[in-house]
C-alpha cells in the first residue's frame, strides 16, 4: 500500500501546534501579570490551520488498509474544525478563570480534543472512530472543570465525565453487537449488508447503541442531560468550544453511519422519533431559562433535534443540507459566545437582565449579538434561515412529512427566547448593568466577521453547499 504523506496535512500541522504547546507546558510559565508572548501565538498558528485545510479539500485517497479515508466530507469537516479551533482559541487568550501558568496546559488540551476531532472526520472503521472519540472526548474531561475554585464548574465536569463514559460504554457495547451479526467493522464493507430489523435484528440494535455515543456529542434528547449545567457551570471560554466542536465530530460520524442505511429502515424511523422529541424539548425547556449559557444549552438540544432532520432524509441532498448547518452552527453559537465573553470581565455567567441596556452601552456588540440570535432563530437573510430551508427541503416527501411540520412549529416557538435576548438588549433600559469589557481591536474584527459570515452565507450559500453536496454523493453506496 502506497503512503502518501500529503493527505494528511492538515492532521500533521495540528499536530505540530500540540508539540509546540507540550514543549511551552514544560518551560517555565509566564509572569502572573501577563507580560510576555504566552499563548498568543496559538490563534495565529490555528489560522494558519484553516489554510492549510482548504488547500486539502480536493485531496482524496485511503491510508492505513483503508481505516482512514480522506475525500471531500472528511476534508470538509477538517476545515471547519480547524475554523472553529481558531475562533475558540481566539476567544480564550484573555480568560479570566485561568491563571497564567495554566494556559498552555489549558490550549494544549483545546488542540489535542481538535486533532482527535479530524482524526473522527476521516475514519472509515468502526474501532477507529471509537478511538477518534476518546481522543477528542478526554481532554474536554479536564477542561471542563478549570474554573477557578467554582464548585460549579467542578460539578459541571462530574456530570460530563459519568454521562460521557456511560456514552461511550454503550457505543462499545453496540460495537460488539454489530461485529457479532456482521463480521466486520469497515464502512464500505458494512454497506452492502442487510439492516433492517427482519434481515439482521443484532445489527439493528448494534449500530442504534454504537450512535448513542454520538447522539451523546450531539446532545440530542434523551441523551442531553450534561448539557445546560455543563454550559453553565464551565467558563464561557471552555463552554464556547465544548458547545460548537464535538457537535462536528458527531455530526460527520452519523452521516458516514446513515450513508450505509436505507430510509425506509427502522433505525431511521428511530431518528425521526428522537429529532422530534429534541427540537420540541429543547425549545420548550429553553423558554423559561434566565441564564443566557442556559437558554444556548437547551438551545442546543433543539437544534441537534434539526440536524437529524437532514440526516432522516437518509439522501444526498439530506446529508449535505446536515454537514452545512452543523457549520452554520458552529458558527452562530461561537458568535453568541463572543459576545457573552466579550461583555463579561470576571467570567461570570450572564442573566438576561445583564444585557439590558446594551445597545446603549456597546452598540457594536448588540448588533453581533443581535445577528447570531437572529441565525439561531433562523430568520432571512442569515445563514441560520438558509439552513433550515435546506434541511427541511431535503426532507419533504422522504416519508417523514409530519416531522417537517413539527421542525417548522419548534421554530416559531423558538423566536420567543432568541428575540427575548434581543428585546433585553435594545428595549430594556439599564440601572446598573454588568460591566463588560470592551473588546481589543483585533477581537472586534473577529466579531464583524463572525456576524458578516452568517449574513454573506445567508444571502450566498451556493459554493459551500455544493462542496458540501459533492462530498455526501461521493460516500452514498
């Protein structure tokens, strides 16, 4: 087998970002006042990233018998975890809930849960995308608690370690159901086997357990218990990656699973069922939250809920529509999240009461706020509404009409707690207020960008999609 060292580039400049993060956690640390280069360095190092992964996007080919497989989905996801590495890393060169001598130690683990992320998006065999979860999955074990000496944040951390292990234990376990009935492990191979339940019963419930795992990622519903308190209890920072990244990972996993399936099956009736369940309980759970991480944590329920809208659809059209609204995703919450760091100077959590008044106080914040808030909700001309047309499009008249109806309800119920962010924002007047701190000038070029993104692949979403679109037909049998 021919090893062409090319097509892992991506993978390899990731990892030399993690080597020169180890060899810094060994020097001595930075000043306790700040002064020197410290970790500025590693945003500029993740944008290089996002370069290096556009130009893999048309690489393709197998490594390691066929374990690995680089094509266009892969690629494409690599490129937005390496986007979303960026802007994250970014965001958390000034967190205040880690001390100075600890944030090395702290982007180190941001990395390596990245490399472990793109390792998922081009693992072609069912062993090696468990292990591609692990390694994305334990460094968010030890970061999530790094909140200084907020009980909260190690409560947060608890939750997310006995919820992910017992994720993972069932994925392992359904892994062995689906090797028992199977006799294999690698897609390609797993594809031209039965799944229906009269053909290959074990192999049914095998592969439902083995995407409980991603489900878990997701924080699709009944599987999101860690998710609000997670949100809330772990600092903005950490909370901002944990909320966008490991949402690709799970997202690009379940489309190489449901590529292999028919949708007429039973497991994707399944899915409906789960879909249905999470955009509805998410958005209701959502409505009576005061904590603005809270309302984004159940928010995310509900939105995983439409992800799998995309992914019922069970087509090439279905599948695309869900990898390019997992990016929208990544970016309307990393938006969101901008500003709630941006505004909160001791790291704190925000109520809905801390913006009120903010248009007044920082117009240019409101307005970015106002814009992610806008995409969540899914209004025109932002990329949260083309989104959501794609998704739902893609779906209609795949058998699952009445899922659609109930995606289009949870929408209009979900305007109320977005707009409320907003009406806080531009309608309330403030007595007191939090006292946020002004962003730098670089930080608020990052948060135009942010907003211009999600207007820009609202009104041109064409190129994206089709990239998109071309890497799902490429893995359809």
């Amino acid at each position: 087998m021919k090893f062409d060292i090319s097509l892992l580039l991506p993978e390899l400049f990731q990892i030399l970002i993690i080597l020169g993060l180890f060899v810094q956690t060994l020097m001595k640390p930075e000043a306790e006042d700040g002064k020197g280069f410290g970790v500025r360095w590693v945003p500029w190092a993740a944008a290089a990233g996002i370069a290096v992964s556009v130009y893999s996007l048309k690489l393709s080919g197998s490594l390691f018998w066929d374990t690995y497989q680089v094509d266009g989905l892969s690629q494409f996801f690599k490129m937005a975890v390496a986007l979303g590495f960026a802007i994250a890393s970014l965001n958390a060169v000034n967190t205040p809930t880690v001390k100075e001598a600890q944030r090395a130690d702290y982007f180190l683990f941001f990395a390596l849960s990245s490399f472990g992320l793109m390792l998922l998006a081009s693992s072609a065999e069912l062993i090696t995308i468990y292990i591609s979860l692990e390694i994305a999955s334990y460094s968010l074990y030890a970061i999530i608690p790094l909140r200084g000496n907020d009980p909260q944040a190690a409560e947060a951390g608890i939750k997310y370690i006995l919820f992910g292990a017992a994720a993972t234990a069932v994925a392992l376990f359904g892994l062995s159901y689906i090797l028992a009935s199977q006799n294999t492990t690698y897609l390609h191979v797993l594809a031209t086997k039965p799944w229906s339940w009269s053909a290959a019963p074990m192999a049914v419930v095998g592969i439902t357990l083995f995407m409980v795992g991603f489900f878990f990622k997701l924080a699709l519903f009944p599987f999101h218990f860690w998710c609000p308190d997670v949100y809330d209890g772990t600092s903005n920072e950490t909370a901002a990656f944990a909320a966008t990244l490991p949402k690709l990972g799970a997202v690009v996993v379940l489309i190489r699973l449901v590529a292999l399936l028919k949708p007429e099956i039973e497991i994707i009736t399944v899915m409906a069922i789960l879909s249905a369940a999470s955009m509805t309980f998410g958005n209701l759970a959502a409505l009576v939250q005061k904590d603005v991480k809270r309302i984004l944590g159940y928010s995310s329920v509900a939105h995983a809920g439409y992800v799998l809208v995309g992914l019922v659809a069970a087509s090439a059209a279905g599948l695309s529509a869900a990898g390019f609204y997992s990016l929208i995703y990544l970016l309307m919450n990393l938006t969101c999240f901008w500003v709630i760091c941006s505004l909160s100077r001791d790291g704190k959590n925000l109520m809905l009461d801390d913006l009120n008044g903010l248009y007044q106080r920082a117009p240019y914040l409101a307005f970015i706020l106002a814009v992610g808030a806008f995409a969540l909700v899914g209004l025109p001309p932002t990329a949260g509404f083309i989104g959501k047309l794609f998704l739902l499009t893609a779906a209609w008249n795949r058998g699952y009409n009445w899922l659609i109806i109930i995606a289009a309800l949870n929408t209009a119920i979900s305007i109320y707690y977005y707009l409320n962010i907003v009406r806080h924002a531009y309608t309330h007047e403030s007595e007191e207020g939090v006292q946020f701190q002004e962003p730098r000038c670089c930080s608020s070029v990052w948060g135009g960008v942010l907003a211009a993104s999600l207007l820009i692949l609202g009104v041109l979403p064409e190129s994206v999609f089709h990239w998109m679109e071309a890497a799902a037909r490429q893995i359809m049998p």
